[in-house]
C-alpha cells in the first residue's frame, strides 16, 4: 500500500507540473520519432540532450531519460521491422521475422504487435519495479560488491553466448571478439596503457555506441546496397494493417513468458534488454510447434522479442537505481544525468530524494501506456518511409549515424570506429557470426574485466573467497552450468537456436 | 574619567572590527583586479572553446561549467565546453594541444596532467608547456570510514585494527598506479607500518558504495566529492591529510596530530592557454579566468564543494610553482617507488 500510496504521490507530482508534463511528453515522442528513424535511435536523442539536462531540475533530466527509454526500445522495433535495422541490439530478433512481415507485405500487422506487446511488457515490467526496487535496494549494496558483479556478467555473458549466431562456436568467437575490443585503452585497474599502438585517441577505448552503429545500421545498408548492386533488391510492400485482439490472444503464453524472461534479464546489470530480446525470442522458438516458420515472418516472433525487450526496461531501474550500475547504453548516460545534479544513482538516492524516485516510476508507467496512444498514431505515418527509395534513404540513414557515432565523444576516431564495424560487420553477418554477440561482449567486458580485477583484490587474489559469498558462487555455478549445458546441446541435441537465412 | 573618554576609544575599536570583518567576509583573491578589461584587438570576437578531458557529471566537468558560467556573466563571452574524456586526460589534452595557438581554446585539467608529466616527461608541463590562466580548486584528502563502524572508532583504533588484519584490510581507492591518491597511501601506510589492500574504484559511485555497503573496510578521497554522505552522516573522516586540521575538520586528526611526517600532496583543478597566444590576449584571459574566480556564482560553487577550506586559488605565477613543485615531489616519490620515470 505505501508503494501505492507513493506511486499516486509520484503521478500527482507529474501531472500537476506543466513543464514536467511538456518534458514528459516530449520524452515520449521522442523516444519514439528517435528510435524509429533508422541511423539515430533512442541513444543519439540522449546523447545530443545530455548536455541540457544540467539546465532541467534532477526530476525533470531523470524522469526524461527514463521516458525515452521506455518509448526508445520500442521505437527501435519500427526500423528493425521496416529496415531490418534494429534502432538498437535489443532490437535485433524483432527484425528476425518482423522485417520477413514487412516484405511479405505484413509490416502494420508487425509494427502493431510491436506497439502492444512493448506498451504491455513495458507497463507489467514498471508494476514489478514499482514493488521491488526499494526492497532490493536495502539490501543491494550490502549483497552485491564487485565479486557478485563479476558472477552476473559471466553468468550473462554464459548465456549470451548461445544466441545471434549461426553456431554455437560462432558464438563465443563473436564473444570472445567483443571482449578483445574491450581491452583497448587504459586498463581499469592500474592505468596501463594497452592496444593503442601510439594513438592517444585509442586510450579512450572503443565506445560501444558507434561499435552498434556500425554492425547494425551501416553494414545494413551495404547488405541492401549490394543487392541493389546485384539486381535482387524489393522495396518493400506497404499496409497498415494491424493484427486483432484475437491475434494478439492467441499468443499469451509467449506474452507471459516473455514478460518473465525480459524481467528477468532486465536485472543483469550490463544487459538488460538486449539479452531479453535474444531469449525472449529463443524460449518462442524452442517452445513452438511450429518452429520452422520462425525466421520467415511470424508474428510470435516479434511479440516474443518485442514484449521481452520493453518487460526488461522497469528491470534495468533495479540495478540501476539501487546499485548504481546501469543496465545498458541509456542507463549509463541516465547515471550522467543523476551526477550532473550532484547525484548519484544508489540506494542513497531512495534515502535522499524519494520523490524523485517515484516520479521516475510514474512516469515509466505513463510512457509504456502512452505507447498503445500514440505508437498507433505515429505508425501510421512511419511505415510511409518505405515509400523512400532506397538510394535517398541510404545517404540520410549514414548522415544520421556518423552524427551519432561524433556525438558521443566528440571524437572522429568513434566516426572510424563505426565504418570499420560496418565493413567487418558485413563480412561477419555473411560468415554466421553474431554482431549482436559483439557488441554485448564489448559492453560486458567493461565492467567484467573491472569487476573481476577488485573482486580479486577484495578477495586477497585468492579464488577460493568466492565460495564464502553466496550470490557469487551460485552464479558462477549457473554461468558454468549454463555453458556445460549448451556445449551438450550443441553436441547431442542441436537444440541451438540457428539465425534465420536472411541475417546471415 | 569622562565616560566620553572611554567612549570614543571604545567607538572607534568596534567601527575597525566592524570594517575588518566586512573586508574579510567581502575579501576575495582577486578582488583586486579591475572590473573590465578592454578586448585587446576585439579579442575574443566569438566564443570560446574549452576542451575539458573527463565527462560533464565528474567534478571537473562541474568545476568547467561553473567557471564557464562565471566567465561569461563577467566578461559576455560564450564558452562552449567540449568534453573529451579518456585515457586519464590524455585524450583531452591530445585535443587541446592540435587546436591553434589563437586564444580561443582553453583547457582544464587537475593535477593529474602535473602526475603525468613527472612520470613521462613526453608529456607537456602544465608550468612549462601551457600558461596557466589560473588554479581555481586546491583541495586536500581524508580518511572516511562508515558512522555506524563498531570495528574502529577513529584513527588510532583503526591503525590498531588494520595491523592486526596482516594485510587483509581494505581502502577504496582510485585506480590508476602513480596517482594522487595511490602515492599519499604508500606515505601513510609506510609511516604507520600498516598493511592495506587498495581496492581500484575508478568511478565515484561504486567506489562510495563499497564502504556504505561494507564491500572495503575504509575509503580514500576528498570532501567535497563525499560531501552529502558527511552531511547524511553516513560517513566519517578519520584523518585529515594536511599538517594542521582545517576549522571544518577540527575534530579529526591532521598529519602532525596523527604523527604521520610527510609533505601532502593536493588535489587542484585549473585552466591553461598555449604557449604562443599574443601576449595581450593571455592578460585578457588571465584578467577574465582570475576574476572570475571572485564571482559569486564561482565562490558559492567551490564553497558547496568544500573548496573554501584552504586557499584554493593561484594566479600564473602561483600556479606555475605549485606545478613545478608538485612535479618534482611525484618525480621523487616515483623513483623511491621504483617507477620507471622517463
């Protein structure tokens, strides 16, 4: 009831305050506009307003980052659907078979499936936070140090490993690929300069934002360019159509699941809902009769990835707001926007500034409703971009994510990063790898290889101090297990979830 | 005697205290420098650049925006502040030193870039290699453990506890090997005797949410940065690692109070121009930054931020020695350190 109580406080506190209202709304669409417009998304919206938010309260900044997230990840879902390219990796299995729709002529029914199944993963996921972020808060920095953060990201990286590519080998080489890049610049612990061959700008490291940039939008756009080169480019079809209610309940238990699965994942500081995506998408497969269909433009295989990806968004606010540790891309730059105002995400936060916490939580809930208000209407007019031709978009889309790739840093060496991606991430989509696996292993490797070198230390360099902490040791068990587990599928059952013909 | 007699004495002592106190609460480093200053040659017709070489939420991101605001409500010039953060400040001073010699781009940096240079000197001198403009925050660092410790209770149990743990006790610290930070506790812990594991935080948050949750046993830094966990009191100073105890910190212990007999080293945050800017611009921007630094706006930053508890401004000269010596103090830690020093 005190969580009611506060809920109620937060949404009065929201709705009673014109600005805070304007911003809310201005988050809201857009969120949507940016993670809809293929090249930018959700990221590059936050990146250009950084800088602003130290001009807003702390309530407004935050409760604006935390809107664009929730219509971001589904905005996203718009261009993975249309484009086949994913407005982020958390994006990526909806172009599995909602991009198959689009061409098949069945877009508005993908991009509808989209709007509802993100407004109610998103909207069950905020309910869940809204209960269990303060419990878990009060006990989060006590239970979780630098040795439980280092068993997450493996236990994460473990099951990362097993989507996105063609093999399960593959798999942990893309991995293995994206933890490579995470050790270019100075090392977290003592400062030591590495890989960056006398380039000071190297010392920087690879930022994970123009890494995305260039394995999703631009190696896209030489896929497509080079079918067009080859005579076997379609433009795609154009309907409007969505799907109905009868649709939509035909699938509840892939809703269900995936709302679990995405809730679940949401928590993994580091992954959230990238990692809810690729599962939500991989638990519809392994438990469909009709698994061949998949890859070829069904329709639960967007709801599953689509509803997983919003149910993580209320559960990356755990980890973010009770530990401090963002889940993912836009939960970084939101932890920029709490320290601009002198801030810092933690439990301290839940202690010193409560109402802000719950106007945050009001209005996630809000932003995952207004999706179904307003992705209808904005639907309508976006699936009219296909209507460019290929050779303006493909211009305007590179325009947009060079933008996006400088902006970041402010540093050209990130524009380099994001073609050299493009090129290595069209040569490695043809190959069965997984850009996707990539990218998570660069941003997992981050904070593992910083995590794994203080818990090493806390633990006096000695392993066996994982066993005298609890959480630590249970998830290093499952990461193992889970290894174990998908080394005997791949062997035994080839239960692996293959990436359909066409991303490859 | 008259009573007028003691009277006008007695008048004339409370009119001077009066006055002494209004100067020393108005009394501000620069006060003394005029108001305005003419733009030598139109300089600078447009806005300036500030390259700042870590991100805008950390305190020098903070520090640049409120001197950035502070500079343009004296003189109405624009500042733009193009963060670039990386590589321990390597990356924006890599930037800062491609831009032209025109005036229009100035740098931030701490005392990192000094560190930097004693160990590598490849790289600039902030005294030799820039002009400082001026040092705007000179703060000192402390000891804190949590309020609620039962363990230890001040700095003399906590020295107790830590040599009965034989190494096993731990501090968050900053990460990177030479620092500030890292070089104080190697004077502290070889004038104690004590046995600590430094435990490399090299973000705020992680590194104060280790000690409230009770991942270390102590944590390492400055004041200003744990301000609000001291006023929510859920930290505690232990030690002040300055010779005399500032008023703010009396009650903790200083060096020479906890017979620790070591120079300190400083954290400081300033702002420098190239060498070869024209002359008169330099004077216009050391007249704009030095000023500044007395605007209202800045003093209330650094005073929210624990920077009015030492003197915490230098002008070029002031700052060119505190440089040169801060420098030649690392270049002699780092060689008894047996740090390969280039």
């Amino acid at each position: 009831m005190q969580s009611f109580s506060n809920f109620l406080d937060g949404t009065i506190a929201l709705f009673s305050d014109p600005l805070g209202i304007l911003i809310f709304l201005g988050g809201v669409i857009g969120g949507m506009l940016f993670g809809a417009i293929p090249g930018v998304s959700m990221l590059t919206l936050a990146a250009i307003l950084l800088p602003f938010t130290a001009h807003l309260s702390a309530e407004h900044g935050i409760m604006l980052f935390s809107v664009i997230y929730c219509t971001g990840v589904y905005g996203g879902a718009i261009t993975a659907i249309l484009f086949n390219i994913p407005g982020a990796p958390e994006n990526a299995p909806t172009a599995f078979d909602g991009y198959p729709m689009t061409q098949k002529g069945l877009a508005g029914k993908a991009v509808g499936a989209a709007v509802m199944c993100s407004a109610l993963g998103g909207t069950i996921s905020a309910v869940i936070m809204m209960a269990a972020t303060a419990p878990i808060a009060d006990w989060a920095i006590s239970a979780f140090g630098p040795p439980e953060i280092f068993a997450l990201v493996f236990f994460g990286l473990t099951v990362a490993a097993s989507v996105g590519a063609k093999t399960l080998w593959k798999g942990w080489l893309s991995i293995l690929a994206g933890l490579m890049i995470a050790v270019v610049g100075l090392d977290p612990v003592g400062g030591i300069e590495r890989y960056d061959f006398n380039m000071p700008y190297l010392l920087a490291g690879i930022h994970f934002i123009p890494t995305i940039l260039g394995f999703f939008a631009v190696s896209e756009i030489f896929v497509q360019a080079e079918k067009k080169v080859t005579g076997v480019y379609k433009a795609p079809k154009l309907s409007v159509d969505f799907p109905s209610l009868a649709e939509l309940i035909a699938h509840k238990f892939a809703v269900i699941r995936s709302i679990v699965i995405g809730f679940f994942c949401g928590i993994l500081p580091g992954i959230g809902a990238t990692l809810a995506a690729f599962m939500g998408y991989n638990e519809a497969v392994r438990w469909s009769k009709q698994r061949d269909e998949f890859g070829k433009g069904k329709l639960e295989g967007v709801i599953s990835s689509e509803t997983a990806n919003n149910a993580a968004t209320g559960a990356a606010m755990i980890p973010l707001l009770a530990l401090g540790l963002p889940g993912g891309a836009l939960t970084a730059m939101m932890v920029g926007v709490f320290q601009m105002h002198d801030m810092e995400p933690g439990p301290l936060v839940f202690l010193n500034s409560p109402e802000l916490v719950w106007v945050v939580f009001a209005a996630m809930f809000f932003a995952n409703l207004s999706i179904l208000l307003i992705g209808f209407l904005e639907t309508k007019t976006i699936i009219n971009l296909l209507r460019i031709p290929f050779q303006f978009l493909a211009p305007l889309i590179l325009l947009l994510a060079t933008v996006g790739a400088y902006a970041v840093r402010g540093l050209v060496i990130d524009v380099v990063v994001m073609f050299v991606a493009g090129v290595v991430g069209f040569f490695l989509r043809r190959s069965g790898y997984s850009v996707a696996g990539i990218v998570l292993g660069l941003i997992l490797g981050k904070i593992g290889e910083q995590t794994f070198a203080q818990a090493m230390q806390m633990l006096h360099f000695e392993w066996s101090g994982f066993i005298g902490r609890p959480i630590a040791l249970s998830l290093l068990i499952a990461g193992i297990l889970t290894i174990l587990g998908s080394i005997y599928g791949a062997f035994f059952k080839r239960s692996h979830t293959e990436m359909p013909e066409h991303q490859g | 005697m008259n009573y007028k007699e003691y009277l006008m004495p007695v008048a004339t002592m409370v009119v001077a205290m009066v006055v002494s106190a209004n100067v020393a609460i108005a009394a501000c480093a620069t006060d003394g420098l005029p108001d305005s200053m003419e733009k030598p040659s139109g300089f600078p017709e447009r806005a300036l650049t500030m390259i700042v070489p870590y991100g805008p939420a950390g305190g020098s991101g903070q520090v640049a925006q409120a001197m950035a605001q502070a500079v343009t409500d004296l003189t109405g010039v624009a500042i733009n502040r193009d963060h670039k953060p990386g590589g321990s400040g390597t990356v924006g001073m890599t930037a800062f030193m491609a831009t032209p010699t025109d005036g229009y781009t100035v740098l931030e940096h701490i005392d990192d870039a000094s560190s930097a240079h004693a160990l590598d000197s490849g790289r600039p001198n902030p005294a030799e290699g820039l002009i400082p403009l001026v040092v705007s925050q000179i703060t000192f660092s402390q000891i804190y453990i949590r309020e609620n410790e039962d363990r230890f209770t001040d700095w003399n149990s906590f020295v107790e506890w830590v040599k009965a743990q034989d190494g096993k006790a731990t501090i968050a610290n900053v990460s990177k090997e030479g620092s500030m930070e890292r070089v104080t506790m190697k004077f502290i812990t070889d004038a104690t005797g004590m046995k600590m594991q430094q435990i490399s935080f090299d973000k705020g948050a992680p590194r104060y949410g280790a000690l409230a949750g009770g991942q270390v046993d102590a944590l390492f830094e400055q004041p200003g940065d744990v301000r609000k966990f001291l006023d929510a009191g859920k930290f505690k100073p232990i030690l002040t690692v300055l010779k005399e105890a500032p008023a703010a910190f009396a009650d903790v212990p200083s060096l020479k109070e906890a017979g620790l007999d070591f120079e300190p080293l400083f954290r400081f945050r300033g702002f420098y121009t190239h060498v070869g800017v024209p002359e008169d611009r330099v004077k216009w921007l050391q007249w704009a930054f030095q000023k500044a630094f007395c605007q209202k706006s800045y003093q209330d930053f650094n005073e929210s931020k624990y920077m009015n508890l030492i003197e915490s401004f230098r002008d070029t000269e002031g700052a060119k020695e505190l440089i040169t010596s801060t420098i030649k103090q690392y270049r002699d830690v780092y060689k008894e350190m047996g740090l390969e020093v280039k």
